[in-house]
C-alpha cells in the first residue's frame, strides 16, 4: 500500500503541479541546450526515487509500524529538487539544503537507530489485512510525509502560472496563456507582460487589458531582462511581432514612439503604444494619439472608449469630446456607486464587483509602481 501510494502521489506531483518549474529549472541550468519532457522527467525521476526507497529498506530493515519511514530520504529528495527560486534564472543555489540535508539525514538516522531497537519487541496483534492498525499507522505517516513535501517545495504560486503560461506561449497557445491564473486575483509584471502578448495575438488588448490584474505600468508591456522577464520563450520574438529587436534597452514608451517615429514598427506596436499610455495613466497623450490610427466612432475597442469617456468627464477644456449613450451612463453608474458609500474600503471592494474590469476602475485604484 505504501508504495502504490508513493508512487501514484510522485509521478502526479511531478506530471502535474511541478512540471513546468522543473522545465524551466532544466532549460536555464542547460543554458536552453536540452528540454524538459514531463512525462518521461515524471517517470524517470519517480522510479529513480523508489529505487532510493527500495536501497534505504534492504539498508535499514524497517518494518511493521515503522515500513513508511523507509520512504523519507526518496521524499526528501523529491522536495530539494522541486525547491526551485523564482530568480534560479539570476543565481542558482540549494540554498539551505546544504547544511539543512545532511543534518536531516544524521537524525533520520538517529531516529531509524531507535526504531530499530524496539522493533523486536513490538507486537503483531492486529497486523494483517486492509483494516489493520498497523498498515493504516504507516499509511498516515506516508501522506504526513506527503503533505510536508508539498509545504516545504516550490510553492510560489505566481511563478507557476508563470512558467506554464510561458509553456503555453511555447506552442502558441494564447488562450491557455490567458487562462492560466484567471481565477486568482493577483499577479506579477513577468505574467502581465505575457498576458498582454496573448492578448495582442488574439486583437483583443485594447478590448480585455484591463480585465486582468495589473502591476507596473507602461512597462510591464514589454521585457527588460531584469524586472520583467520570459526565462524560456524568446524576447526577440515578442519584439520582432511588435518591431524590432534593439540591443540597447529603451522604456516601454520610448521604444514603441521610436519605432513608429523610424517606420519600423508592426501594427500591434499601435495597440501597445495606446495601452501604454492608458497603463500610465497619461490621458493627455492617449488622446492625442489615437486619432492618428483609429477613427473615434463606437466600434473602438472597449477600453479606449472608457479611456475617452473619463477624459471627457475629467477635463474641463477637453481637446476631444466623445460620448456614447451606453458608456456615459455605465459610467454615471459608476459614479453614484462611489459618491453613495462613504467607506474608503466597502466603497473601492463595490466597485471592484462591478467595475473592476473597466479602465475607470484601474485608472482610480491601481498605483503606478509595485
């Protein structure tokens, strides 16, 4: 029982929760010469640790109530390797395993000593068959066993939906991209800048944008090697979609307006620059740019028709006005609902509710800089 439990808990842990930490541990530590297959890593990896586990029992000889202990040192194992840093792509270290593994093993070993001493004596009322105390002993053992190996190894979750996001740009598939973390409220500017890609692939930034978190401003749009960062897919390919791939670093906005200023930008590059300026909150330059490439009519995309809708309500001398029937009374709605409740809190969480993918909401509530 022990081991069909071990080994069906390590190949699915492996398969399906660590695949893409590990895919992305191999690619940097190879220098992106080989690649991850999760389902040979998955196999591999699982039976190597059960031949651990089969070395440590013929070694150890624990028996009886003690047998789930033999798993411990595979289990071990399994969790250092899986202890990956989100900056593994900046230094690569075990970290505290260095000290923190060989001491484990020396009071594993204590603790085997121990057991082995007493295990003459125990008895072997009630040990056999599916219902017996003694199998259930270890069965609880092996999943406390299981749940610490789930605790203690990579579980930054941000950095999984990161790396499986950038596996899903891999194979081009933009909608697992945007999938990928939908439900979870919070983000990073590495997995918004992939997000806004997906988006851009699909024609739908100036559409959806805003219905994601965002953290970052205008430059979370576009990689930087430092803060905002694919570890696996190519930057040269997201700026070679958009323009070109410049050696020398520039800003987001500086770069987009370089290259539609030199000609040699891509449309989506448009999409980028207008989103840019919305993610900086700078209306003023929204405003005066988007007449150059799209007609202010009602089949702009969504967001920039609540980009204008605010500016035309905020400014008093407004270089353009634009108003829809539908718009303006969303966000006359929006409005009341902040003028009506007085609690900074409930005020921002109601309006979160119903407005919260809406550019008003961002351009109130988001800050610039994380």
């Amino acid at each position: 029982m022990c081991a069909i439990l071990f080994l069906v808990f390590t190949f699915s842990y492996l398969f399906y929760y660590q695949a893409d930490i590990l895919a992305v541990g191999q690619h940097v530590l190879s220098k992106g010469q080989t690649r991850y297959d999760r389902t040979i890593g998955a196999l591999l990896i699982t039976t190597v640790l059960y031949m651990v586990q089969l070395v440590v029992l013929a070694i150890t000889k624990l028996s009886k109530r003690s047998h789930a202990l033999t798993y411990f040192p595979s289990l071990l194992i399994l969790t250092i390797i899986t202890d990956i840093s989100p900056d593994i792509d900046i230094h690569f270290s075990f970290g505290s395993w260095v000290w923190l593994f060989p001491l484990i093993l020396i009071i594993y070993g204590g603790i085997v000593w121990m057991l082995r001493q007493i295990q003459p004596y125990e008895p072997d009322t009630n040990s056999i068959g599916l219902l017996s105390r003694m199998m259930w002993l270890n069965v609880m053992t092996i999943i406390t066993m299981f749940v610490f190996v789930g605790v203690i190894s990579s579980r930054h979750e941000i950095f999984h939906y990161r790396m499986h996001a950038e596996q899903c740009l891999l194979r081009n598939d933009y909608d697992g991209v945007l999938n990928t973390g939908a439900h979870c409220g919070d983000a990073d500017m590495s997995l918004t800048m992939m997000r806004a890609y997906a988006l851009s692939q699909k024609g739908e930034l100036g559409e959806k944008l805003f219905e994601y978190p965002i953290v970052g401003g205008s430059r979370v749009l576009l990689p930087d090697s430092v803060n905002v960062k694919l570890l696996m897919y190519p930057e040269a390919k997201l700026y070679n979609y958009i323009g070109i791939y410049l050696i020398q670093r520039m800003s987001t906005i500086k770069y987009l307006n370089f290259i539609i200023n030199h000609n040699i930008y891509k449309k989506p590059a448009v999409d980028y620059l207008l989103c840019g300026y919305l993610l900086d909150k700078n209306l003023d330059a929204f405003v005066k740019n988007i007449g150059k490439y799209y007609k202010v009519n009602s089949k702009l995309p969504k967001h920039y028709r609540e980009a204008l809708t605010l500016y035309t309500h905020l400014r008093s001398n407004p270089i353009l006005v634009y108003h829809s029937n539908v718009m303006d009374a969303d966000y006359q709605d929006y409005q009341d609902m902040e003028r009506n409740n007085p609690d900074k809190t409930l005020r921002k969480n109601d309006l979160h509710e119903s407005y919260g993918n809406t550019y008003w909401y961002y351009y109130q509530y988001a800050p610039l800089h994380n």
